[in-house]
C-alpha cells in the first residue's frame, strides 16, 4: 500500500517537474559551437646519419599529438528521445550507428539543471555528454573532447 502510493506520488511529481506548466521545456534543439581536441598522427621525412653505413638515409617519422578543432554540436531532445550531431572533424574514420550524421542519445537524463546522455561512435568509442541547463556549457568526453556553449534554436525559423 505505501510502495504503491510512494510509486503515484513519484509519478505525479515528475510529471509536474517535467511539464512545461513548471517551466521546464523536454522538447528543444540545441546548436553549440566550441573546441574539441583529437589525436592527430603527423609525418615528418629528413635524412638521418646513419653511423654503420657511414652515409645519410631517409627517415620518416610518425609524431601523434593533440590538434584542437572548431566545430558545432547539435542535438535534438524530443518526447524524452534524442540525438546528436557532434562536430565531424572529432568523428573517428569508422564510426557505426552513423544516420546522416546523427546518433541517437542514449541513457538520456534531463534534469532541472542538467541534461547528461552518451551515444555510441563505435564498440571502442562510446562518449558522454553533459550539458548544464543553467549556464549552456556543454560537455562531451570520449576518445575525443569537445568543449562549447549551447544554445536554443528553432530549425524551422531563419535567423535573419
């Protein structure tokens, strides 16, 4: 009896939380531009000496580091259903899922100040996102990062 009636106050509660009465909006479209890092493989050639043959050789040199990219994150949050765009020079050269870009959101929690996810790139690449409601900072955090702030937008409205 108290489990059944903690289960319908619980129920009523978010209900009330999550409805646009409260203020509270579970359905919008993000656009968030910022900075993400990868890891980057650079090749270098020059000629070497080479002491046993006594003469120069080409050499060639793989050197990985981090390059920091600009780009824009999308995501749409519709239903309690969603899914991202992320910036496509952090996308790894195989990534499945891959519907025009977009990956569908998974796990995806929208809170009063946070909105937390993560989407799968691939079985070795499965990033998390967290966006904080109050401020628009949005966080993702895989192999790769990407840092930005995000902010509403209206797909079907031109800006100017």
């Amino acid at each position: 009896m108290h489990r059944t009636l903690l289960t319908a106050a619980i129920s009523a509660l978010s209900a009330i939380w999550m409805s646009p009465a409260s203020g509270q909006t579970t359905s919008f479209d993000l656009i968030c531009p910022g900075i993400g890092e990868r890891l980057e493989a650079h090749q270098s050639y020059g000629f070497k000496w080479d002491r046993k043959r006594h003469e120069y050789t080409d050499r060639s040199d793989i050197q990985y580091d981090n390059t920091q990219i600009e780009g824009s994150a999308q995501i749409e949050i519709h239903d309690g259903q969603g899914r991202i765009r992320p910036p496509k020079r952090l996308l790894p050269p195989l990534a499945s899922g891959d519907h025009d870009g977009w990956w569908d959101l998974r796990e995806l929690k929208i809170g009063a100040d946070r909105i937390t996810a993560s989407y799968r790139l691939n079985a070795l690449n499965q990033p998390t996102v967290d966006i904080d409601r109050r401020s628009g900072h949005i966080r993702i955090v895989g192999i790769e990062t990407f840092e930005g702030s995000c902010s509403a937008f209206d797909p079907d409205k031109k800006r100017f």
